[in-house]
C-alpha cells in the first residue's frame, strides 16, 4: 500500500510579498506529513540562501488535500 500524499500550504515569516517576482514565503508542497513538507521548503530557500533566517522560520502550515478517500479536509488530490 502506497503511503498517503498530502498537499499543505506552507507560510513562512518573511518573503511573503513580492512586487516583481515569486513569493518564496508561501509554497504549496506534496509530503507525507507536515513537517516534511516545511523541511522541503527550508532546504531549497537554505541552499539558494534566499531572504535572512528569521525570514525562513516557519509561521504555518495548512493541510489542503490528501491522496486518502476518506480525508478530513474534504479535498481529494489527485497525483
């Protein structure tokens, strides 16, 4: 059995607003669990050394989805 998928929304502190190019500060990530899905995003932004640390501190994470058919969030995702 394939382990469930999740979608979560991933807000960090900072880079949460930009005028002219991507918002680093919230991504939408597939993951098993929660803290995988900010550890993705946290890696990436550490090795591209966007924005300052405080920026990369976590502020929250959203599950929207799951691959399970009886989710509670309501929303099926589709892989």
């Amino acid at each position: 059995m394939k382990e469930e998928q999740k979608l979560y929304r991933v807000t960090l502190r900072g880079m949460t607003y930009s005028s002219t190019g991507v918002v680093e500060g919230i991504s939408y990530v597939v993951a098993t669990n929660a803290e995988e899905a900010y550890q993705k995003v946290k890696k990436r932004l550490d090795e591209k050394d966007y924005g300052f640390s405080n920026d990369r501190e976590l502020d929250k994470v959203e599950l929207l989805a799951s691959t399970y058919e009886y989710t509670g969030t309501r929303t099926l995702l589709y892989l």
